[in-house]
C-alpha cells in the first residue's frame, strides 16, 4: 500500500508544506510509502517531492491524499486519475471577504472551494484541521470526517531570538509602552484595520506609548498601500510597523518581546499563531469568530465584538491584571499540550490506514 500526496504548493516557510512533508515521513515510518507530488515548489524542498506531471500511472495498491487549501489547476490532474482518493482540508477563506480588494484571489479561493464539492464523491476519507473545518466539509458533502491537527511544533518557531531585532525592541520597550503583536497575512480578510482601529482607541485611552507590530507579508498589491494610508490618516506611522515576511529567528524576537498578541480576522479555519502565541506565553486576546473560540478555548480572551473600544478594554484588562495574565498562562500551557505533534501523528496514520484498509 501507499499513499501519495498531491499539494498545489510545497514550501518549507509554510504551515500546510511542514504539515505535509511531516505526514510523508510519518507514513513511511509506519510502513506506508508515501511520496509528494507538488503544483510548484520552493527551491529548499524541491528534492522532497516530485512535480505533479510526474504521477506516472495509475497502480491498483495506491491512495492520492489531496491537500486543500486553494483553487489549483493541479486539481483537474487529480480529479480525473483512477487511483481512491483521501482528503486533507486546511480551510479556503469565502471570496466574499477578498473580491472587492483582490478579485484575482478571490477567484482562486471560490474556485477551491468548487474544487472541494466536487471532490466529495470520490473521498474515502477526509481530514480536517479544526472541527470548523470538518464542519465545512460535511457541508460540502464529505460523510466520513475526522480532526487532527497540524502535524507540526506550534510552541515554537525552532529558532534562536535575532538578537540585533531583540536588541531593536527592547530599546522600544525601554521608551514606554506595551507591545502588541498580530502574526498572519496582511490581508482584508485578516482585518489589520481593525486593529489599527483597537490602537488608536487604547492610545488614547490607556497608554499613549502603546505600539502594534503586524507581521507577515502582503496578500496581493491594493489592500496593503490602502492599509498604510489608513495608518497615516490615523497619525499612526510611527506606532505601527508591518514587517512583511521575517525570517524564523525574527519572528521568535517578536514573540519574545510582545505583551499581547491581537487577533481580529475575520475568518480562520484554525490560526497557528494563536498556538505559538500561547506557546510563547503570550496573553491572547482575539475576535470571536469562525475556528477562533474552538481554538484558543478557555486560555485567552475571545470577544463577541471586536468594536475598538471593547477590544481595547479587554487587551487594558489583560495588560493590567496580573492574576488574570497568570491564570490565561496556566491555561495556555494546557491547550498548548493538546496539540502534541506525536499524538496527531499517530492518530492520522490510524485514520489512514482504517481508510485504505492497510
């Protein structure tokens, strides 16, 4: 028996690409052959998988497990092979929340989530991330679901602090201030406006020094020049930094220095910085919304509204009470552990192989 996985892109900087070179080396290490075969690739991981092109035919004893996450053109190779078909579903953002900024996206996630539909009928089995995503699953007519998480560490980037960053905040911190931190795509559908909003209501309100870093790269070419004219406007600049992509020892300096991590998206099928948040034993105070209460559970602060001045209230509140810091730690820890990589691990290669009949 094996069991190939076809993704629309493979990189070693990605959640779903770690997740999905992590499974590979799981199968093979319970005695199922597994190789991956990828849309487009980064150059680091280009030798751990093939080009899709490359599938060969068809053979009696093997699975294709899809990784969904995107409209692909990769998906028509797929779809129209003979092999059984497994599913891995890692949540498609709705296009009504990208259209009006990045159509061209837009269409690609509306095109995913067709992909998807139709891909229900030929799926022995289908794995979701979140049981917000196994709810979309069955939604779009998937009936034999499971959740396992990310197969991958979310208590920390597994890099070392870049010390001349650390040594770049810690003279900000010096000035005053506390430091807010959000870590995803600078996106619409993330919603960074909201927090700029939640910023200037705390500064005036709460700490004239308070500063908000926003790190992760732009998604497409209109939302993120508006987003910076929205920071201006608001007399922000020097408030606010948008990092773009960091490196993993940048990002572990950004962890390390933050006094609260924000969340204001809109739609998240599970949010990985959540987890490494609390894996950092930052305080978490999010919007409710979508996967985020099933994720962060009991161990942050997760509001109904994200109203700016009810969002700054809640991160006030959190910055200000220490017992309150220390009881949301304690709870951290515990939710943290109930992503443990090995548990997942197993219980994927035990969902798979009931699937396959290995």
């Amino acid at each position: 028996m094996r069991v190939d996985q076809v993704i629309p892109s493979l990189a070693s900087r990605d959640a779903i690409g770690v997740h999905t070179l992590t499974l590979t080396r799981t199968l093979r290490e319970s005695g199922i052959d597994s190789e991956i075969f990828y849309g487009n690739c980064t150059a680091d991981v280009a030798d751990q998988g093939r080009p899709v092109v490359d599938l060969g035919r068809a053979t009696k004893d093997r699975w294709l497990l899809y990784q969904s996450s995107i409209g692909s053109p990769i998906y028509d190779i797929l779809a129209a092979r003979a092999e059984k078909k497994l599913v891995n579903y890692h949540n498609i953002t709705p296009s009504g929340l990208l259209d009006s900024w990045e159509p061209n996206v837009g269409y690609e996630v509306s095109l995913g989530r067709t992909q998807l539909e139709r891909l229900a009928a030929q799926s022995r089995l289908a794995v979701a991330d979140s049981a917000f995503n196994e709810s979309e699953l069955v939604e779009a007519g998937y009936t034999n679901t499971a959740v396992v998480p990310l197969l991958i560490d979310m208590t920390a980037t597994g890099a070392d602090p870049d010390p001349q960053l650390c040594r770049s905040l810690a003279e900000l911190k010096s000035r005053g201030g506390v430091d807010l931190l959000f870590v995803g795509k600078v996106s619409p559908h993330k919603a960074p406006h909201d927090l700029v909003k939640m910023l200037a209501v705390y500064r005036r309100l709460y700490d004239s020094l308070a500063r908000l870093h926003l790190v992760g790269s732009p998604l497409g070419e209109r939302y993120g020049p508006a987003l910076d004219a929205f920071i201006n406007e608001l007399g922000l600049s020097d408030a606010v930094s948008i990092t773009g992509s960091v490196s993993a020892a940048e990002l572990e300096a950004y962890y390390q220095a933050a006094d609260v991590f924000v969340c204001a998206s809109d739609h998240e099928g599970f949010c990985v910085p959540i987890v490494e948040a609390m894996g950092h034993g930052v305080p978490v105070v999010a919007y409710g919304v979508s996967a985020v209460p099933e994720t962060v559970a009991d161990a942050g602060l997760v509001l109904p509204s994200k109203e700016p001045l009810r969002f700054a209230a809640a991160v006030a509140r959190v910055v200000g009470d220490d017992q309150l810091r220390e009881r949301l730690e304690a709870a951290a820890a515990r939710r943290v552990a109930s992503f443990s990589v090995e548990r997942s691990r197993h219980y994927f290669v035990e969902l798979i192989s009931q699937a396959i009949g290995a």
